[in-house]
C-alpha cells in the first residue's frame, strides 16, 4: 500500500520547486517553492476536481506532511552530524 502522499523532485529541471504527490483519490501532484515556503502550492490534478472545501482540506494536509518530512530530515541530518564526532 502507497502512502498518502509522496515527496518528489526534479533538481535539474526544476532546481527551486518540490513536488508532493498525493496517491489516493483525487489524486494530484502539489507543485511548491522550496524558497520561502510560502504554503502556496499549485495543484496539478490527475483525477476530478473536488470541491472547493475538500482542495483547501488537501492542501492543508498536503502542507503538514511536508512540515512533518522536512523537519523529520532535518533531525535525522543533526543525528547523523552528532554521530560523526564519536
């Protein structure tokens, strides 16, 4: 079974931009600034669009789970820099 969503990227096509993939139905493709994080993210849909309530709800997830992924890498990043003077 797919997570829900997936952390994509192109570094040589598109160096600045992160994509999160959200594999269930509606599933789409979330295309973000890794600049500034701004929390904007345009929404490249693969299935129906849904309403308007359910997108912003998306988002919103969408948004959480990169939080939760980038600070997640983060730590682990320090532990392994901590682990490196031993």
């Amino acid at each position: 079974m797919l997570p829900k969503f997936l952390i994509g990227d192109n570094t040589q096509e598109c160096p600045d931009k992160i994509f999160i993939i959200h594999t269930q139905t509606p599933r789409c493709f979330l295309e973000g600034n890794l600049e500034g994080q701004d929390e904007s993210f345009e929404v490249h849909w693969i299935d129906e669009v849904p309403t308007q309530e359910n997108v912003e709800k998306l988002i919103e997830e969408a948004n959480d789970f990169l939080d939760a992924e980038l600070e997640s890498q983060e730590v682990l990043y320090d532990d392994e820099i901590a682990n490196e003077g031993e």
